[in-house]
C-alpha cells in the first residue's frame, strides 16, 4: 500500500475507533440519564460525519495513487508493458539519431580544423 494511502488508512481508524467510543459513552450516559448524555451525542453525530469522510478520504486518495502511478504490482499489469515498450521507442529513436549523426561530434565541422577564433 503506498504511503499517502496508508497515511490516509490509519488516520481514519483512529477517527472511526474514537466515534465508537464516543458513541458507547453517549449511549451508557443516555442509560444513566447523565448531563453529559446530550453533549455527547451532539459531538457522536458529528464525530460520525468526520468518520465517513476519512473513509472516503481513503477511498479518493487511493483512487488518484492508482491514476497517476498507475497499477504495477503483477507483472502482467498494462502500465508497465506501456513503459517497456516507451523505453524501446527511446532507445530505438536514440540509436536512429547516432546512425543519423554519423558517430561524430556534433559541432565539429573539419578535423583539420584546429581552432576557429
């Protein structure tokens, strides 16, 4: 798993484990009839909006990894067959330039020539 996915992963387990607990307290204070009951609901319903939204949070960054990185982790995958036949392309087009240049330094124009100031 890359580390922005990761990153984002851990970060929503612990906001989704706090909720919980939050949750828990606000229903046993419920139970109780505690002052505390009201509060802590208010902030469960909120804490649980922040929670879904790590998750998505997860979701999206591990969505955008995969577009720009591409998926390479079985060696049958199509984006490194593309980069391998891109690095061909390169080296062919490379060599094709020194055949083209003639195996000479480019900006040299007569060997006898020594200097030209």
């Amino acid at each position: 798993m890359p580390d922005a996915v990761r990153t984002a992963a851990v970060r929503a387990v612990l906001i989704m484990s706090l909720t919980i607990i939050q949750a828990m307290v606000a229903f046993l204070s419920t139970l109780t009839g505690s002052w505390l009951a009201f509060p802590m609901v208010l902030s469960s319903v909120a804490s649980t909006v922040v929670a879904t939204w790590a998750v998505l949070d997860v979701w999206v960054t591990r969505q955008v990894w995969n577009q720009r990185h591409g998926v390479v982790s079985e060696p049958s995958s199509t984006a490194r067959q593309m980069r391998r036949e891109r690095r061909w392309a390169q080296r062919a087009a490379r060599a094709a330039e020194r055949d083209e240049a003639g195996g000479r330094i480019r900006g040299r124009r007569n060997a006898g020539d020594l200097s030209r100031a």
